[in-house]
C-alpha cells in the first residue's frame, strides 16, 4: 500500500529530476562513530528532503538552520538506500550519457565512505563505485540481444594539480605525472582498462587503492588532500541498426573542502592546501558560471574541471553527494559545506543529451582520429 505509493512517487521524482537536468543535491550525514563523544548533535530534523543545523552561540546566534537539498539520508542510512537513489542515473550512461558524480565534504565527513566503503569491504557496505560497475554489467547482460556494450575503467588521482595515473601494475610505484590529452572524447592518457566482471573491478579498485596508499605518510594521510577519480567509459552498439552510444561516468571523491587557516600551515601542507582551494573553487566556478550561461566556462582552471569537462554541463547529469559531520566542533565546515552545496542544487543545467553516432559518423570519426595519430607521429 503505502510503500508501494512511495517507490511510485521516488519514480515520477526521479523522471522529473532527469527531464530537468538540473545538479541534483543528496544530503548524507555521518554517524557519530564509536570512541566519539556523543555529546550533543550538531544535526536536528531531518526528512526526505530537509536538514536542520543546531548552532551554538560560539558560531553567531544561537539557533537553528535549514537547508533543502534532493535527498537527505540520515545517519542510519545503509549503502543500499543511498545508492538506490543514484541508480537512474548509472543506468542512462549505458544509454550514451555522460554523468559525474562527486563527493564533497570536509576531511573525516563520509566522501570514501559513500564511494568505497569502509576499510572492511563487505557485500553490505560496498559504495557507489562497485554497485555503479556491478549495475553497468547487469543490465548490459539483460541488454545482449540488441546492444553490444564494451566498458573501460581509468582510475586517476589529481594532488597538487598533477594527475597521476593509478592503475599501474610494474609494482614500482613510480607513478609519472602527465597531460591531459584531448582526443575527441576526453580520456586523458591513463591506463584504459576493459572490464567484464564485478572481479575485474575488485582487482582494479584494490591496484588504484594500493598505488594510492603507497605515497602517503602514515603521519599525513595524503587521500584527504587529493582528489581520486574512476572514470568508466562505455561504448555501445545498437545491434539492429548500427548506432553507436558513447556513455563516461566519473565517479569522484573529492578532497576534503575544510578551509586551512594559511597562517597555521607551512612548506608541503600550505602548497597542498593551496592547489586544493584552487581546483574546488574551480569546480565551484564552472558550476556557477554553467548556470549563468556563459559563453566561456573556465574549464581549463584546474586539473580537475578539465578532467571533468565533458560531464559537467548542459549535454550531461551530475550529482553531487554532500556529507556532513554530526559533531558539534565541525559545525562552522558544516554550515560553510551544505551552504555552497545549497547553491550548487539551485542551479539548472537544461536538459541532458545522449552521445549517438550514425554508424557512418563513427566511421568519420575514427578516421579523424587516426589521421591526427599519423599527424603526431611526424611531428
Ligand atoms: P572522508 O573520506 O570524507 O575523509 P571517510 O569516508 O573516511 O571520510 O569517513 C571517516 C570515518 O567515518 C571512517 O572510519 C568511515 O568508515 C566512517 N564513516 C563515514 N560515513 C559512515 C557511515 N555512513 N556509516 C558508518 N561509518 C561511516
Ligand atoms: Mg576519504
């Protein structure tokens, strides 16, 4: 009965949020996790769609706050019902769409929890990246009799604006920065992987991570002042008529967004904070100046909008998670985080466009393609 009306309802919701290309905002708070003093919460109501934000008078006025966003899953929100709010859209990129989602919120707030899961994989607590891939692979199966779907993953980290690559395997972990490389589709030159099975990606998620984890400190844990991104690419070909659909997906979790006090830090830490500033006010500016419809949009700020590029935009669907913590120390991040995040789902992109090619366009591009190869190649 009524569960039945409500699944009707996140249905329609969802068909109208994608008919509307706007970034849609999902709200996710953390639970107080054990050892932490649970004193109070700096968290009131929450409902489907609203979260109310307790300040105390240190912050100003003591009071309350509320912040509307597409979705807020409270801390007892499992991995499951988040990602059944983000599965719409994984499934369009096998229907030549490009998507991104990203996780924003400051150091310690949930981001490689939503994305990874925790340091314990378990069937249950797996994030949004291996149910993302794990979905691509059960519907491209249901799909077999009249689409052909090749999918690649590239896993990249971007800190102090160099983007590394992180799916090497010669174990010597040496990891050279490179260039972005246009060509035509925006994959950059990073190890482009095929993908056929859920243990495929396991491997591939366990390399990146472990090549990840292998230029951090245990004195500072580097994950939090860079930002790591598993892109997928898919290609799909209509077996009836020829078409050809291109889809990429970017799956990001960002850099924590605290702010540092410029006057406490020095050396690498004042560097990092720096670049990390730099690329999520970047990522803020293309956003905005999308909504504005301006004829420029500063992409080529940073790495990591110009490693976004071709899914950030009118021609695709974004969704940005937003995570905030519950305790009451970090309530001046949490109010600075969903008050930008708040702005951020105000914004309306016009409706999203699928990648198709005639088979003779695909054709004419590949041409293309390989003429400038050959062109290079003489340079
Ligand atoms: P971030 O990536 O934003 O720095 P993490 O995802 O590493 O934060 O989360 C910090 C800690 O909180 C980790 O130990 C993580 O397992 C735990 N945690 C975060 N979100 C949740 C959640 N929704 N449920 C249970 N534990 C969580
Ligand atoms: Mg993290």
């Amino acid at each position: 009965g009524y569960q039945k009306v409500q699944e009707e309802n996140r249905k329609l919701y969802n068909q109208v949020q994608d008919l509307k290309g706007n970034i849609r905002v999902y709200c996710r708070v953390r639970p107080f996790l054990s050892g932490q003093p649970n004193r109070t919460c700096a968290v009131g109501d929450i409902d489907e769609r609203t979260i109310t934000i307790l300040t105390p008078s240190k912050y100003g006025k003591e009071g309350k706050k509320l912040f509307t966003f597409n979705k807020v899953f409270g801390p007892a929100s499992s991995q499951e019902e988040v990602f059944a709010d983000t599965q719409p859209l994984i499934r369009s990129v096998l229907d030549g769409y490009n998507v991104c989602i990203f996780a924003y919120g400051q150091t310690g707030s949930g981001k490689t929890h939503t994305m990874t899961g925790p340091a314990e994989l378990t069937k249950e607590s797996v994030g949004v990246n291996y149910r993302a891939l794990s979905d691509l692979f059960l519907i491209s199966e249901q799909r077999k009799n009249t689409f052909s779907y090749d999918i690649s993953v590239q896993m990249m980290e971007i800190y102090n604006e160099q983007v590394r690559d992180l799916l090497v395997t010669d174990g010597s972990n040496k990891r050279y920065p490179f260039d972005i490389i246009l060509n035509g589709f925006n994959v950059p030159n990073a190890n482009l992987v095929p993908v056929t099975s859920t243990s495929d990606v396991i491997y591939l998620m366990n390399l990146g991570h472990k090549n990840r984890a292998a230029s951090s400190t245990s004195m500072n844990d580097r994950s939090s002042r860079s930002h790591s991104c598993l892109t997928v690419h898919v290609q799909g070909k209509d077996l009836t008529c020829g078409t050809v659909l291109h889809g990429c997906m970017h799956l990001v979790d960002l850099a924590g967004s605290e702010r540092v006090d410029k006057s406490e830090v020095v050396g690498d830490r004042l560097k990092e904070a720096q670049h990390i500033n730099k690329s999520l006010s970047a990522l803020g500016d293309v956003i905005f100046s999308l909504a504005q419809k301006h004829p420029h949009v500063p992409y080529r700020n940073s790495k990591l909008t110009q490693l976004l590029q071709d899914s950030l935009g009118g021609q695709a669907k974004t969704l940005m998670f937003v995570h905030i913590s519950p305790q009451p120390d970090a309530v001046g991040e949490t109010i600075s985080t969903l008050k930008f995040a708040e702005r951020v789902s105000t914004i309306e992109l016009g409706a999203a466009k699928a990648n198709k090619d005639s088979s003779d366009v695909k054709e004419l591009k590949e041409q293309i393609a390989s003429l400038k190869a050959a062109l290079a190649r003489k340079e």
